[in-house]
C-alpha cells in the first residue's frame, strides 16, 4: 500500500464532505440529497452518543465495584464479626502471631 495515494484519497474525501457539509447547510437542506446526508449525521450522531453513554455507564460500575468491594472488606473487619471467627480450640496457637512477632523484635 503507498502512503503517498492512502493521504490524497484521504483529502479528496475530506473535501468531499466538506463541499458536502457547506453545501447542505445552506439553503439547499430541503432537497432530497441532504435529507439522506442528514439521517446519516443523525445516525452517526446516536451511535456516538450511546457509546459515550456505554463508556460513563461501565466507568460508574466499575466505582460502584469497587466501592462495594471496600465495603465488604470492612465488614470483615468489624468487632462483631471478628468475635464470629475467633481462633479457638485444641490448634490455636498459644500466643498469637502478632504478640510472637513483638517478642522476637523485643528480645524477650
């Protein structure tokens, strides 16, 4: 493919549609030719609008995610719930990681 004939076709279709734009916003926006140039805008202009829609939509699940998630993370933490998953019985260590953890630091 030459790069040279992808640019000038390029700037033939742009000044296509620009004739085409400045000839439609004039007073020629009845005729039957810029009616099928205007669905097209309009067409063109909903698909962009429901993919800015889609894009705010799955940005705002993804906060909620997460914020949900932050949550339930914080209930775990929660006294009441703690008190649910006390570590007891015949395994339980006999002083918990975190006071092993200050002895050895202190040198007891």
């Amino acid at each position: 493919m030459d790069v040279g004939r992808a640019i000038d076709q390029l700037t033939k279709d742009w000044e296509w549609l620009a004739f085409l734009a400045r000839y439609c916003a004039g007073r020629n926006i009845g005729r039957a030719f810029c009616e099928d140039i205007k669905w097209w805008v309009l067409a063109l202009a909903a698909l962009l609008v429901v993919t800015l829609a889609w894009w705010i939509w799955s940005r705002l699940a993804r906060a909620f995610e997460k914020w949900n998630h932050r949550r339930l993370l914080a209930q775990v933490a929660h006294d009441e719930t703690m008190k649910k998953h006390v570590w007891s019985g015949y395994d339980a260590p006999a002083m918990p990681s975190s006071e092993q953890r200050a002895d050895r630091k202190s040198g007891r």
